[in-house]
C-alpha cells in the first residue's frame, strides 16, 4: 500500500545561529502571492534586472557581471571557483569550517584527472597549497603575503568572514598581496555581504565574489546566490573556459540581461527560473537598500556588543569579532556540554548552533534581530538554556546589564 503521509507544518522558531537567519516576513510574502508564470514573462524578466542593479549598489560595484546564481551560498562559490582548472597553481587560507570547505571545493577543481582518481573525495593535488590558519585566529595581511611571494600562484582564495569560527579577516591585505604579486584574488563574502559596510571595487585585487541568499540579504535559503566578476575574469573564462554549464559565469550571467559585457534588454534563456524566488530575491533587496547599508552595518557592530557583553556576564569566553555572531566557550562547568546545551535549546524553537569543528564552542547570531527587544529575547533565552544545564548566574543582573546598556546607549 501507498503510504500517505500526514501534511508537514513547521513552526516558527527563532534563527539565532550564523544563518540562515529570519527572514523578514515581506519577502515571503513576495515569495506566496507572487503568480503562476513562467521563467521568461515580462515581469519575471523585469525583477531579474532590476535585482542585477539593487546587487551592485550593495556590493558596491561597477562590475557588469553581477548577478545572483540560483541555489545556496555553495551554489554562488561553485560558479566563482569554476574559474580554477585542472593543474592552476592556487593558495588557499582556510581559518574555520566552511572556508575549508571551499578549500576541498578549490582541490577538486585543481587536480588532474590522476590526482582526482587518487582520492576523489580529498585529492591533494601538486597545485594547490593550503596555508591553514589556527580556529579561532584570524588570516593576517601578514600571512597572505609570505605565502604568495613563496608560492607564486595564479590564484588566491580566503573568506572574508569565518562563520566557523567567528571570524573577520583581513581583506585590504589579501587585496594589497594579490596586486603587488600579480596574483587573481577571489573571495567568499557568504557572510559579510549586506552586514558589512564595504565596497568591493575597492579592492581590486579580488576578481571574483562570491555570497550567499540567506545570510545578511536574507532571502529564503533557496533563492540566489550573489556574485560578482571583474572584466579580467570574465575575459580569463573567455580565453580558458570552465567545465560548467548550469553555474558558467558568462552563460548565467546571459539570463540577467549581461550579453558581452553589456546590459540588454532582453535576456537570454540558460536555465529555468523560479518566479517565486525572484520575486522574493527582489523584495529583499528593496529592504535592505531601504534600510541602508552603511545603518544596517552600524546597527549590527551596535547590537552585538550587547549580546557579547550579556554572554560574558554568564560567564563565557567570547573568541569572535564578527558584527552578526557571537562564538563563546562554555564556562568550567559547562565545558563539553556545547552540543548537549544546543539540543535542548533547538528543542525550545531556539535555533543556536555548535562550531561544525573542534574545538566545540557555541554560536549565537543576530542577522535580522537589530532591535532591543529581539536582542532582549536572545538573551533570556539563552540564559534559560545555559541556568538548564546548571550554569550559575543571576539572571535578572544579566537582564539589567543589557537594559542599561541601551539605557546608556540611547
């Protein structure tokens, strides 16, 4: 017999972690009334390019080749990493889970065909050195440097923030070390993208970027991703290729009215679209426009010291400096009970997270809570979960603390 499962419901919780975070209910509301309509109707066509347009403005850029990639950050990073072939010469500087997982990604698109044969799931090849940066630490202008004028690469690869650890990294000297060796930046600003205040034609030195729908523009997990060419790659795909078709940075870029280096106003099919996510992808960008960049970044560096002075008061040790996370150890007495302390919170609809790698710490995000009240909440919650697992700490003097400093902050 068929089995017909009952209909799925998921409740609301509270997105508390380094993202996804909660998405802002007018984008779902785009995202349910849009229309049934395909993929090239006009209105469809027409928020592809206006979104095009709201992306450079909040990228900063003048870059032709800006556009969103359907998918996940993973599906944005695949397309800029697809500039790397067989046999280029790449230095990566991972410092934290995800910017290692990009360094898998880069080893995979480097090896040869022998290379990747020999450990399809971890190849190591000849052409790709990884300078790995301690958990915790941040990738220094310093260490970008030695390692380029020792390796000599064609490209260089780092995250600008570390979501696995909680980490900012030094951008202007990644930027300075790619110019003064020659060398092809690229970046993965799956973080830092609509938190940040930053422009990215300031740092010439990076030629590709990739971010992600469901962190600082939030936009559902599932809409797209970001990312930004400069007319040298653009060119270097022109001249070398890439094994892609559905993540080609010039083919998908057709689709967005991007045809040789210039806007169209007809677009060119390359894959089908959702109408759903447009729409939804659109109307996330009209709000952070809205709210403005340079605000929305002010707001966050504001808000998170005071979850990061509430988590210290406690009793945690705070090891990050990112504007929308916080990444603490436990004290003494909670110390290995991270992942224990995270269950019961997630069973709570209170969405915190453990690092995804050692050492275990936990992790407590604000994107899109940048109001008293929303920090407010994130706190008492956390404080529940932490006096649950026998923290000892009064939590009324913790509530204070926060209340008096936006008492003295406003």
């Amino acid at each position: 017999m068929t089995k017909i499962y009952p209909q799925l419901d998921i409740p609301n919780t509270l997105a508390a972690g380094p993202g996804p975070g909660n998405t802002d209910p007018r984008v779902l509301e785009r995202f349910a009334a849009s229309g049934v309509a395909d993929h090239m109707q006009k209105d469809v066509l027409r928020g592809m390019i206006e979104a095009k347009e709201m992306l450079r403005e909040l990228w900063g850029t003048k870059n032709v080749y800006t556009y969103g990639v359907a998918g996940t950050g993973f599906s944005g990073l695949d397309c800029v990493l697809s500039l790397i072939l067989p046999g280029d010469k790449v230095v990566a500087f991972p410092n934290g889970t995800f910017s290692g997982i990009d360094s898998l990604t880069i080893r995979m698109k480097a090896s040869t065909a022998e290379e990747l044969a020999a450990d399809s799931l971890n190849p190591k090849p000849k052409s790709v050195t990884i300078v790995e940066t301690p958990h915790g630490k941040s990738v220094t202008g310093e260490i970008v440097e030695k390692a380029l004028a020792a390796a000599k690469p064609m490209w260089a690869f780092m995250a600008h923030w570390e979501t696995g650890s909680g980490r900012v990294n030094d951008l202007k000297g990644f930027n300075d070390a790619c110019l003064k060796h020659g060398v092809m930046g690229i970046v993965d600003a799956v973080s830092s993208l609509g938190v940040g205040d930053f422009n990215i034609d300031d740092y010439p030195g990076v030629v590709a970027w990739a971010s992600c729908p469901q962190k600082g523009v939030l936009s559902l997990p599932l809409t797209y991703a970001p990312v930004s060419f400069t007319d040298k790659a653009i060119e270097m795909v022109k001249k070398r290729g890439c094994r892609t078709y559905v993540n080609h940075p010039i083919l998908d870029a057709r689709h967005w009215g991007i045809i040789d280096g210039k806007d169209v106003p007809t677009p060119a099919y390359h894959q089908t679209h959702s109408c759903y996510a447009v729409a939804a992808f659109h109307e996330a960008l009209r709000i952070i426009l809205g709210y403005g960049r340079r605000r929305k970044a002010t707001d966050y560096v504001y808000h998170e010291k005071a979850l990061r002075q509430a988590v210290e008061a406690m009793g945690c040790e705070v090891t990050s400096n990112m504007p929308s996370l916080v990444v603490c150890n436990l004290p003494g007495k909670l110390r290995g009970k991270e992942k224990d302390l995270v269950a019961n919170a997630r069973a709570q609809g209170f969405g915190i997270w453990p690092t995804l790698s050692e050492p275990v710490q936990v992790r407590i995000g604000i994107l899109n809570q940048l109001s008293p009240e929303q920090i407010g909440e994130i706190v008492s919650r956390f404080a529940d979960a932490m006096l649950a697992m026998g923290a000892e700490f009064d939590k009324q003097k913790v509530m204070n603390g926060l209340k008096s400093y936006y008492a003295k902050a406003a």
